[in-house]
C-alpha cells in the first residue's frame, strides 16, 4: 500500500505500509512519526483484517477524519480515502500493494561492473602493452571527447540544467532514440528526473519518453553498479514475457550507473532500436566513463544547491525570530505585592509559543497569555504575529477571558487555513481582590500552587483557537491567597522526552518548581531549565518551551488600582 502523507509541519513524502499494524502519531516511538505538535503522541492506527485494511482513533485529543467525517470506531479505507490527524493528513494512492515489474532474467545482456569498465579503460592508455597508430587515434579521440564532456559540466548550473546537458552530450556522442536518466531519492527509491528523445531535440518532461524497464535490470545497474548492454532483446527467449519491451520495438539498451565512490546516485539508461542502433562495449565504455564525471558533478551540485538552500533558511529563520522576539514583552510590568518572570525558548530559533502580561483599566486588572500555536519556524511565527495583532483590541476593551477567546478564534478562523489554529491560556487578575478570572482554549492545565503544599491544575474551558468557526468557550473564577504561585506553560515542557522517550510530564514540572515555590522567581525558571536539561540528556528541543510565572508575594496586601507600573524584564 502506497500512502502520501502531508505533515502539518515539513515537506511531504510517500511511504509505503506492507505491515499488519502501523501506529500514526507525534511520539518517536510511533511507527510513522509526524511532526505535529497538536498530533497525539499515538493518535492513530492502520491495521489489516484479512484483506481489508482499517483505520482506528486511539484515544486521541482532537480525534480523526476519514474522507471529512470523525471516525468512532475502526473503519475500512479505500482507494483515493484521505485520513486527517490533526492538521496532517495521510492519502491512499495504492491498496492493492506494490505490483512487481516484469522481471527478466537477463542473460543475453552484458554485465559488468563499472568500478571495472573504469580500470580497463585506464589500463588500455596507460598499460605497457604496444598500441596501433590507429588505436591511439581511437584513444585520443574518445579521451577528448570525455575531456569535451568534464569541461561541459564544469560550468555552475542548477541540477537540472546539467542533467539536461548529460543527456544531450550522450546523444551526441551514442545517438540512440531515448535517454533517461534515475535518481535515488531521499526514501531510497530511484525516480527517473530527466528524459530526453531523439524526435524532439529538445529535453521532454520526465514523464514522457517512457523506457519499458525491468525490476531486474534497475537492481542490477543502479544498486549492484553494474555496467549492462542489451544485445538484442527480441533474439533472447528470456525476453519473451517482457511484452512492454518487445512490443515497444526497443531492441538494445545501453544502461551505466552513477557511481558516487562505492554509492550509487542512480543510472543513465539510453535505449534504440536494432534497426537504428546497435549498441556495444564501446558505447558502453564512453558511457561508463560519461556517466563517472557525471555523477561527481552531480554530487557537488547537490552539495551547493543544500549549502545556497540551508543559508537561506537560516537568513529567513533569522528575519522571522526578530519578529518574533519584537512581539515578545522587552519588560514585564511592575506590580506592588506581586513577582512576575516568563521566559521562552525557542526550539528551531523561532518560536510558535506566545506571552504576555499586560496592565488595563488603569492598573485595576493584570492579563495574563500564554499560547501555542500549530506548527513551528517562519509559518508558526507568522501566525503568532497575527495572533498578537488580533488579541490587542478586546484585550485593550476590557473584554474578559472567555470573551477574548470567542473573538480571537472568529477572527483567525476566517484569516487563516483550517490547519492552522492555536491553544491558549489567558487570565485576568484583579489586583484589587486579587481574584483571577479564566479561560483555557485547549491548552494544557495551568498550575495553581498554594502555600499549603496543594497544587490545582486548571483544564480547559474550550476547544483550540481558530479550529472551527463559532466556537465559543467558557471561563473559570479563583482567588489567590498570600504566597499562591500561578505557573502556566506550554507542551514543550511537559512533553520532553528523555533519551528513553518518556515524558517529563506534570509531575517532572511539579517536582521541579514545588520545593521552590518561595524562591525568586527567575531562580525557579532557571532550575526548570536545569532539570529539563538534565532528564532530555541535553537533546536538542522537539518544541518550543514558555513559562510564565505570577506570585502573589507573602504578606502582601491586593494592590490598589493604578499601581501596575512598567519595569522587570522578560526571559
């Protein structure tokens, strides 16, 4: 079964299912992992009953889709059937499994390795044995025109441009009827990139000129790096279940791998028939040699295209976190009887995460934010900035949480794709009572933490932000006590994993700030960076971590309206 999966974060790509049971979710220890940071750690399951193959929820936060509609139970899924986990999705392009290509047994053709073809090439110039005055016109005429070919692809061209004028050097050189030239891909399968064919003179797209080739010889040149010429097909009885090539009238194929050292990059294979040309081991010998330069220059070429692609990323990534880290408070608001401290660490230097604490109604109320939006890098921080901009109005109009959270979700709903959406915690404390009014949008549960040893943990009140139109969410009320720590975060920190892939959880969270909870708060959040670093075993983060951090300091009075001033910093 062939599947194309769509991750909400990264490129997609095809993978194929020939197992009985194949678990979908965001943990490593699934079996197709995806990166998805609103995605269950095992979200889901594709299993074969029979001949049927099924797929399962397994429990997860947001549930799954088949064809548009949640599935409650195990459901069997057809051809063209679309799964949608979170914001990834999995299509069916091939129930019936991986149909094997006609395999011929090859023994009218020419095997050889081509490291060999090499040498013996090398050794007929350079031997001790006496050439010809013929022979050696012959040699040098064939090394010019290698030398003709190297100085072709010496200049600095895209990849596609050089495997366009390979192909076009060999039919100088070989003049068949139809050239194609395999890649291995990054899942280790080879896909032909490039064609070319003689009617046209020009290179066709990758999808025409089709050479009817077997499983067998593709094994033989691209992974054994084999060197082969098909004599004359049509005159070998092995040939004769291979109808695609006999009816094609193809008769002789010449096929070199492209040898990167002892690694294979794929194969050139031109192809004509007997009637045209007629291939033998001189063209083979030209195309081996050919087909060397060729894949160290695509080799370098690959190498420069990766260096100019990851330098790019990184000025964007750049760009994007100076954006980001603009949105975020330079300084957090000083507020009599209360300490404030948030701090936020990115994990692929732009952050999805989002904080703020800010002063209304004259200093008489402190909001809290914290939010997690879909995905990471330049489109997380895009989002987060639209986020931003579309909270400040009812934030600054007084509205409450539960308010907020029903405007903000209408308005990104309407400006942004389904797959994206965003979780948050917002909070509204009253400095005057030092009463805190509530909403959770799908994020994980804050942590109140009283003095007397208790901790509270405050679920949510609604779905996430910007996931369907309407949504509307409620809000919760409570009061904090002298010496009352609120710590809100997001999954980055709960979810981090240890080398064994266990999660760092509430508990890790609790064990690491409950002892402390007197302490400056700065010093808390950089013990929670310690032991989070301590239990990952320093592994680079899988997602982005904030904290927030609001205490109402011991002996202290509610603070009367118009004392939340401008000061502290933020991490």
């Amino acid at each position: 079964m062939k599947l194309y999966v769509e991750p909400a974060d990264g490129p997609a790509f095809h993978r194929t299912f020939d197992t009985d049971s194949m678990v979908i979710g965001r943990a490593s220890t699934s079996d197709l992992a995806l990166a998805d940071p609103f995605l269950s750690r095992h979200h889901a399951r594709l299993f074969r009953a029979g001949a049927t193959v099924l797929v399962e929820d397994l429990g997860s936060r947001n549930g799954t889709e088949l064809n548009g509609v949640p599935i409650r139970k195990p459901t069997a899924v057809n051809p063209g059937d679309v799964i949608k986990v979170s914001g990834s999705t999995i299509s069916f392009e091939d129930l019936g499994g991986n149909q094997p290509a006609t395999t011929v047994d090859f023994g009218a053709t020419i095997f050889r390795p081509a490291s060999e073809v090499l040498r013996e090439v090398e050794s007929e110039v350079t031997g001790d044995r006496a050439l010809s005055e013929a022979d050696l016109r012959h040699y040098a005429a064939r090394l010019r025109r290698i030398n003709e070919v190297h100085e072709a692809l010496g200049r600095s061209i895209s990849q596609d441009e050089l495997l366009s004028l390979i192909l076009k050097r060999a039919f100088e050189e070989l003049r068949p009827e139809q050239g194609v030239i395999f890649l291995r891909q990054s899942g280790g399968e080879f896909e032909r990139v490039a064609s070319r064919s003689e009617r046209d003179a020009v290179d066709e797209d990758p999808d025409g000129g089709e050479i009817p080739l077997s499983r067998a010889l593709i094994e033989e040149v691209c992974e054994k790096g084999m060197a082969a010429i098909v004599v004359d097909a049509a005159t070998d009885e092995r040939f004769s279940e291979a109808q695609s090539i006999i009816m094609s009238g193809l008769r002789s194929i010449v096929a070199a791998p492209l040898l990167d050292g002892s690694e294979s990059l794929g194969m050139i294979v031109l192809s004509s028939k007997v009637a045209v040309r007629e291939f033998r081991e001189e063209d083979l010998e030209f195309l081996v040699s050919m087909a060397s330069i060729a894949a160290l220059k695509i080799r370098n070429v690959a190498l420069t295209e990766d260096a100019v692609a990851r330098r790019k990323l990184e000025e964007d990534l750049a760009l994007a976190r100076r954006i980001q880290v603009s949105l975020l408070p330079s300084s957090l608001p000083d507020v009599g009887g209360w300490d404030l401290e948030a701090r936020n660490l990115p994990s692929r230097g732009v952050s999805g995460d989002y904080y703020q604490i800010i002063p209304r109604r004259d200093g008489a109320e402190l909001v809290l934010v914290v939010s997690d939006v879909s995905g990471k890098g330049i489109p997380a921080s895009l989002l987060t900035a639209s986020l931003e901009a579309l909270s400040a109005g009812p934030i600054e109009d007084g509205s409450s949480p539960a308010e907020i959270c029903t405007v903000l979700s209408r308005r990104l709903f309407r400006r942004s794709p389904p797959e994206k959406y965003a979780t948050a915690f917002i909070a509204v404390v009253d400095l005057a009572t030092s009463a805190v009014t509530y909403a959770n949008a799908g994020h994980n549960p804050a942590l109140l933490l009283r003095t007397d040893g208790s901790a509270i943990e405050l679920g949510p009140t609604g779905m996430p932000i910007g996931l369907v139109d309407g949504a509307e969410y409620q809000q919760e009320h409570l009061e904090l006590a002298a010496g009352d720590l609120l710590l809100i975060y997001t999954d980055g920190v709960s979810e981090a994993e240890s080398p064994g892939g266990e999660e760092f959880g509430v508990e890790g969270i609790l064990a690491s700030v409950a002892p402390r909870r007197d302490e400056p708060l700065d010093d808390i959040l950089e013990r929670l960076r310690t032991d989070l670093t301590r239990f990952t075993a320093n592994l680079p983060a899988h997602d982005d971590r904030t904290v927030l951090l609001a205490r109402r300091a011991r002996g202290s009075e509610p603070t009367p309206a118009g004392d939340a001033d401008a000061g502290g910093t933020a991490s």
